[in-house]
C-alpha cells in the first residue's frame, strides 16, 4: 500500500491509496514540528490555510508537514486519527479500497472567524469541518453578535431614514 498525493474533488490536495487497506490499519503518522499552541497562533495569524493538530491537552500542536497533512475532511470518513504515546495516527476505521480517497472528520476547535465549510459531498455532511460542540459553541457566540449587530443597524438605519 502506498500513499499518493494528488487533486480531489473535496478540496484542493487529497490523500489516495493506491492499495486496499484493511480495516483497523494503522495507515500513516500525522508528523510534523511540534510548537506550542501560543505559536501557532503567532505564526498562523494571517494565514488561511493552517494544519495544526492539538495533541494531548492541546497546549501542545503538530505544525502538519508530510503525507497526512494532505487528507481531506469529510463527515462520512473512511479513517479517524487517534493519539498512541504521544503521536497521532491515521487509523482505517472500515475496509478502503485501491485507489480511494483517505479522509478523516478534522473536528476543528477554537477557530478564529472562518467558517469552515465543508463539502464532503457525504449524506450526513453538517457543512462544517469544525466539532458538533464547536458548531453549538460558535452559534451561542454568533447569535450574541447578532444581538450587538442589530442594535446598531437599528441606529444607524434611523440616522439615515428621511
Ligand atoms: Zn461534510
């Protein structure tokens, strides 16, 4: 079994195997650098596109460099990771046949304003890549801000009305 990297219909670069891969496989390590999670913020400020991975409690993150940095999120995935002493893994959660597309649910957290969205495609798709509780989290914050936006829309509209 090998893994290629090539173009997907999910989302820019996506991970393929070029071998079926039996359920239960331990496929590939998510490697990279490992930074602290106040870098991460630092150096990802500004950026778009970041493939961090929180490991343990979370104050730790891997800095994605490598194969499995190119697996695409999708809500009906194929594989999930899992942290062994320390090191994430790509596990096959079902059988994966030749030539098909790795992906696994990113449940992304603390996100800044990106919305995340998903297009997996899959039926059960909740059009986000964050977490359920991320999702529940962000929309608590989101309907607070909708509040603040209201008031002054309504002040602004009545400056503005003749
Ligand atoms: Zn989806």
């Amino acid at each position: 079994m090998a893994l290629i990297i090539r173009s997907s219909a999910i989302h820019a670069a996506g991970c393929y195997t070029t071998g079926p891969i039996r359920k239960g496989t331990q496929v590939v390590e998510y490697t990279g650098p490992r930074i602290t999670k106040e870098i991460a913020d630092e150096k990802y400020e500004n950026s778009p596109t970041t493939y961090l991975f929180g490991v343990g409690d979370g104050s730790t993150v891997i800095d994605g460099h490598g194969t499995a940095m190119f697996i695409n999120h999708s809500c009906d995935p194929n594989c999930e990771t899992e942290e062994i002493d320390g090191r994430v893994w790509i596990m096959a959660i079902r059988n994966i046949a030749a030539g098909e597309e790795l992906t696994y649910d990113y449940y992304l957290y603390d996100g800044d304003e990106d919305e995340a969205r998903c297009n997996c495609g899959a039926e059960n798709c909740r059009k986000s890549m964050y977490s359920p509780e991320e999702i529940r989290r962000r929309a608590r914050a989101a309907s607070k801000k909708a509040v603040h936006k209201t008031a002054s829309n309504g002040r602004r509209a009545k400056k503005h009305s003749r």
